[in-house]
C-alpha cells in the first residue's frame, strides 16, 4: 500500500510517501515539506498548505494519509497552528475519496523504535535504516512524516483485523461509517 | 459593508450575514448553521463544513469574513474541532481572496453587550434587538454567529484607524502583510 505521511504544522508541514507491506521491505517515494511564512495571514498560510498537499496526492496517488493525531495538552501557541494545518490535510484526502487515519505521537515511535517516548533522533536514525537512506531527511518534520506513513502501513495488518471482528461481532449490522471509523482514526 | 460571521464547530458551525456600517441600523441577509454527524470520520465532517460555508459564499458574497478566534484554554475535546472548523471557514475565504478577521469571544462580547462577560442569553437579546429581529435566533451559535459580524462591522472604523496609524508610524515601508495583519486578526 502507498501511503502520504503528514506531520502537520503551520510554519512547517511535513510530508512523506512510503510504499510497502507489513513483513517487507519498504521504499521511500518521496519526502519534503510544505512551507508558510510566519508573518502572513493563518488564511493565506491555510490555502499554501493546502496547495501543497493538493500536489503531493496529484502526484503520488496515495491509497491512504496518515496524519497525526494532535492533542490540546501540547505547547498552547503551536497548537492551534497544528489543529488547523492537520484540518487542512484530513480534508483534501477526505476531499478525493481517499481515507485517512490519525496515529498520535507515542503510537508512531513505539511502531518504528519500540519506545513510545523515542526522541526526535532515534526516530530519524530508524526511518533512516527503514528506508535505506544514505542519512536522515531533514528537518524533522520530514522525517516524522515519513513515520507516520511506516507506522501507518505496520499498524494496518493489526487494525483490519480489529475492524473484521468488530464486524463480525455485530452480524445484524452493515458496515457502518461509525464502524469503519474506530478502525482508520 | 457586508460580513458574514461563523461561530466554527464541528458538529454546529454558525453562520449569519450582516449588512451595515457603524452608527447606522444594521441588517441580517441571513442566519443559518452548517450541521455534520458526529458519527462521521472528521475528514467527511470538515468537507461538508467547506461545501456548506462555499454555499454561503456565493449565495451572499461578503466582503469579510469574521470567525470567533480559538483559543487552547477551552475545553480540551472541543477545541480541537473548533479549530479545525475554523480552519476551513478561513481557508474558503482565503481561497477567495475575501479579508478574514478574528475576534474573541470577549471582544464580541463587549461590543454586543457593553460586558465582555455576557452570557449567551444577553447576547441573543442584544442580536435581536440590534437586528430588529422577532425572537432570538436559534440555536446559540447562528445567533454567536450574527453577533460576531456586528461585532465586526462596530469595530472596523477603529481598526481601520488603527491600521493607518500604524502605517503612518513606518513611512519607509511599504504597508506588508503583516502590518495588515495586526489590524484585521
């Protein structure tokens, strides 16, 4: 499965796309970040990211996005600008059809180092490895994203599973949106 | 002038539009909310967020956009949503290139009311008897919606005097985008 990792930000929106399967290697497709700049208006930064994230899924197609999951109890400033890039992201996939699953902070680097309170370096050093690449994709947010994409793709075989005994445990009932939701988010 | 208000929510977005200038009768062109299920993925909800603000858009063409400003010290579930409702209302604006300018709930307060700390039952009252409207509009948030446009168009004359002190106090430089900015946010 193809898979865009967003680490959302209003300054900085890192953006990864990774191609693999649980149990396989993995390939990188490609990595950046979208940027805004601080001193213009949230709406004029809002439309840049959302421009940048429109480019990302025309060019590469991704079958799901992964973004983080962001919480309240974080730094008060950066919150907000986190809230409202991560809106951005959830809505140009929701836009197009394609699904998108939220992984907080601690799932990711539990998924990719076996920790879930990993810093920032050990997280690069083992998308780095992950990924085979020659060094760790910079800034962090890049390398966050690209994260994301692989914890989303490791978490997948674990959460279709849940979603199919959910589903089994409520025979009477079609798949419901609700369902399917416990599963992606 | 002529403001389109949003009090953004996930579940309820207000929105109402006013048509006035400070110091003369004011006039509602409409009050309305956009509604999403709250048993849908967010990404979905924050789509019909942007169909239903775009459907409010065209049909009124406002020259500004007033949105409610989030702040991280509310309640920590809620907040997240509002954000991201807020987001998309000032992404749809943006994108169109109409001004967007946030206040808060305070500021919307006093100006309605003379109390920054008015409940929302004071807060209908005063929207209807500013309006001249039969009853208070329903529910709370068009009414929060209607009076964030009022709100708007009373203070704008001073922001605008604001904005241009501003401006005469750096001669060298041409006015940026973010001198304008710190009047219309």
């Amino acid at each position: 499965m193809r898979v865009l990792g967003v680490d959302p930000g209003l300054t900085r929106c890192g953006v990864g796309v990774v191609e693999g399967v649980a149990g396989r290697p993995l390939a990188m497709l490609g990595v950046g970040v979208v940027r805004t700049p601080a001193d213009a208006e949230t709406g004029q930064r809002l439309v840049a990211i959302e421009q940048g994230i429109d480019a990302w899924l025309d060019e590469h197609r991704p079958e799901l996005v992964a973004v983080e999951r962001v919480f309240a109890q974080h730094n008060v400033r950066t919150v907000m600008g986190t809230a409202q890039a991560s809106a951005v992201a959830m809505l140009c996939a929701s836009r197009r059809g394609i699904p998108v699953a939220l992984h907080t902070p601690s799932e990711v680097k539990a998924a990719i180092t076996g920790s879930g309170r990993a810093d920032k370096t050990q997280v690069g050093a083992m998308v780095t490895r992950l990924l085979r690449l020659d060094a760790p994709p910079k800034p962090a947010d890049a390398a966050d994203a690209l994260a994301l994409a692989i914890c989303h793709i490791w978490r997948a075989p674990a959460l279709n599973r849940l979603q199919q005994a959910q589903a089994a445990a409520r025979p009477s009932r079609i798949p419901t949106t609700a369902s399917v939701r416990k599963v992606t988010r």
